[in-house]
C-alpha cells in the first residue's frame, strides 16, 4: 500500500507538503503545478487515506492574524508550521481557524486541546478555556501566571543584541517597531521596546530622538527610516524589532544613497528565511519561532492525552532563548 513517503519520494516534497496538499490545504503556498503533480502521483499509486479512529486527539490551532497578514510576515507562519509538522508527526488531527473566519469558535469546539497563536486579552482567554482546559498561548506572556504561555525571552535578546552594537562603537542607536492591539483595543505591551529604552538609559546610548513605532511591516520600516532620514540626522545603527522591519529600512537608506554597513549598521529581529537573501544578508536576532510551535504542540498533547494521575490545576510560563546571527548589516561605527 502506498504511502505519503512514496508520494513525497515521486514528488520530489517532502512527507508534509504531501499531507497538507492531499488534505486540501489552501493556506499551504506552492504552485498549482506542484499540486497536481502530487494529486496525479497519489491516484497513479493508489493511495488511500487512512480512516482516523474516533478516539484520535484532535488539535485546534487559532491564528489571531489573517491568512493574508500570516504571509506579509512569516513569523506567525513559522509558528504555526512548526505546530503542524508536530502534529502529523504524532498523527494528531489539526483543526485550523483564524481570527477573521467569522464562525471560529463552532469549528474549534470538540477540540481536546488548543494552540493559540498571538494575542489575546483576558476574556479571550477564559473564552478558549470554555472550550477545553488544554490551552497554551504561543508568543504571548501575561502579567501574571494565569494560563499557560511560550514566548522568546525578548529581554535578553535586546540585551544581547545592543551589547553586540555597542561592542562595534555604536552610540546612538534607532529603534524602528510595532504596536499590536489586542481585541479589545488596547495596546499589548512591547517588551523589546522596554528592555531597549532600559539598556539605552543605563548606557548612555542615545536613542530619543530615533525611536519609532507603526506596524510590523516592509512597508511600515521604509517610512519609518525615510522620516529619520528626512529629520536631518541619523545614528549610527538601527534595531528593528522584526525583520520586515528591518529589510523596509534598508530598502529606504539605499534610496538615498546610504550603504551598509558603511555608513549605518541594520539588525532584525526573528531570522525569516529571506533575511538571509537582502543585500547584503541581514545580521539579526534569531527567534526559533518553528520549535516554539513544536514546543507548544508537543505540550499540549501531553494535557491532551494524559493517563497520568497527576492533578494538572496549576498554569506554566515557558521561556524559550534567543540568539544573534551575525551576517553582513552591521560593522563598526564610523564615528571611531
């Protein structure tokens, strides 16, 4: 009997790009062609999809991005497909439903546990724990202990990051960020923002009149560092809180004639695929935002199928580390 390997094999793909395509998976991006080919591949060979038993644990992940904003920056992308790969590793079925679907709440009930991926306030949260008890909340971190969490630890990060700047001469430092609303409106606390201000303080670095904060887009980083450059003055170095940021900020400096590193220094923050491709390659914080989702699923299917007789009553916040990874965008200061 055929299997997934034996398409994916013919195919040239891998095991997961077959899956999510037999299984008609129109957020999955590869071209008709590829689509085809393994369609044709999968009737050539006569491939029959396993029944799933009724008892099979099911998996809700919920998106509080669009599909469309999930492809503008592949963060939240990375996250989720690294719940995915988990998740048909261990044969767990998947239910997905975004923050735009207009009846997300019916497709996720029935659901022995969920994967919240992004922000959420308070009502919110008791609403998914209405759901199932086996909730985590991925790239989110609350004031207090009240559910269960994973995030980076941007704090550390900002500090490894800004040591490394300074270590090449820098002084003055830009910080080009977003803000992002919960439901409710309000503005969700932006750590790496805090640990930047903190360290600039405690350092002497100055960054007052170079800090600013749109969106967590290309597009939002262009205008930001063109209304730096048409302020007169620029520091040194530019922190960007996302690598889209960051990539839109350099797109602007060479509009103008500036190089880099030369003339200015440019750090990312999450180490998306295509950081590696800008002109030159982006040095940038790594977030391992797909280990984060594989982190998270493989918890929750713990809660989810646990035969244990430990009481689980007590929420958990999990912390993962991340780490700088130094390509071509940053260099000495030219003010040494």
């Amino acid at each position: 009997m055929a299997t997934l390997k034996d398409i994916a094999k013919r195919a040239g793909v891998s095991s997961a790009t077959v899956s999510r395509i037999l299984n008609q998976d129109e957020t999955l991006s590869v071209t008709p062609q590829t689509r085809e080919r393994v369609q044709e591949i999968a009737r050539e060979l006569n491939y029959k999809k396993k029944s799933s038993p009724s008892s099979k644990t099911i998996i809700g992940i919920f998106q509080w991005v669009t599909l469309f904003q999930e492809l503008e920056d592949p963060y939240y992308q990375a996250i989720r497909s690294g719940i995915e790969r988990y998740c048909m590793t261990e044969n767990l079925e998947i239910r997905r439903a975004f923050q735009s679907d207009p009846d997300y709440m019916n497709t996720l009930r029935g659901v022995q546990g969920l994967i919240c991926i992004g922000k959420f306030n308070d009502k919110q949260i008791q609403l998914f724990e209405s759901i199932t008890p086996n909730v985590i909340f991925v790239d989110m971190q609350t004031s207090k202990i009240n559910c269960n969490t994973i995030s980076l630890d941007f704090e550390q990060a900002v500090v490894d990051a800004l040591n490394y700047l300074t270590s090449l001469g820098h002084t003055s430092i830009a910080y080009l960020g977003g803000k992002e609303y919960l439901n409710d409106d309000t503005v969700y606390f932006e750590q790496r923002k805090d640990a930047f201000i903190r360290y600039c303080k405690e350092h002497q670095i100055s960054y007052e009149p170079y800090l600013k904060e749109t969106e967590f887009s290309a597009d939002a980083g262009y205008q930001m560092m063109m209304e730096l450059i048409e302020a007169g003055t620029l520091p040194s170095a530019v922190f960007a809180a996302s690598d889209p940021i960051a990539i839109g900020a350099m797109r602007a400096l060479y509009q103008k004639g500036y190089r880099i590193p030369e003339d200015i220094s440019v750090m990312g923050f999450d180490d998306i695929n295509v950081a590696k491709f800008s002109n030159p390659p982006l040095t940038t914080v790594h977030a391992p935002a797909d280990f984060m989702g594989q982190f998270a699923a493989h918890y929750i299917q713990l809660l989810a199928e646990s035969n244990t007789k430990l009481s689980y009553n007590m929420p958990v916040r999990m912390t993962l580390p991340c780490e700088i990874t130094i390509r071509d965008t940053c260099g000495a200061s030219s003010d040494l």
